[in-house]
C-alpha cells in the first residue's frame, strides 16, 4: 500500500482523552473503522476529517505517501 498512517492513531485519540471505550459508548468511530485503525487499512475521507478535528491536525500529520519500489523505477521523472 501507498499510503499509511504515520503513527497510532488509537494512541493519539487517547492522548486527547478519546479512550477505546469512551470512543465506542459515545459512538463516534464503530468497531470496523477502529479495526482499520490497528490494522493500517483504509478509511473514508469523512473519518479522516473527523480525526483531524479531534487530534487538531492536518491530513499529513495522520498519513503519509510511500512509493512501491516497483513504481519507482518505472514511473518517469515529471509529475
């Protein structure tokens, strides 16, 4: 993949006081996107927004672009 997460996003919610339980009970992150979270899967552009609320962030404190070796070497030079 591509794309990751720079860093524990569980971890970072629970920084801000947003514990696993209390993200649950509030229902503000089901168990699937809170999976995706542990898992480094994908996630829909809302829920991105949604964490950069919370943690106060922008979009590239959260994720990073990681180019596959395979299309390094085949991609040309200009953008």
């Amino acid at each position: 993949m591509s794309i990751r997460y720079k860093g524990d996003i569980l971890g970072a919610l629970k920084e801000k006081g947003y514990s696993t339980a209390r993200l649950r009970k509030e229902k503000v992150f089901g168990e699937r996107t809170m999976q995706e979270f542990r898992t480094n899967g994908v996630i829909p552009y809302k829920t991105l927004n949604k964490l950069c609320e919370m943690l106060d962030c922008q979009v590239g404190d959260i994720i990073e672009y990681i180019p596959d070796a395979a299309q390094d070497s085949a991609a040309p030079n200009n953008v």
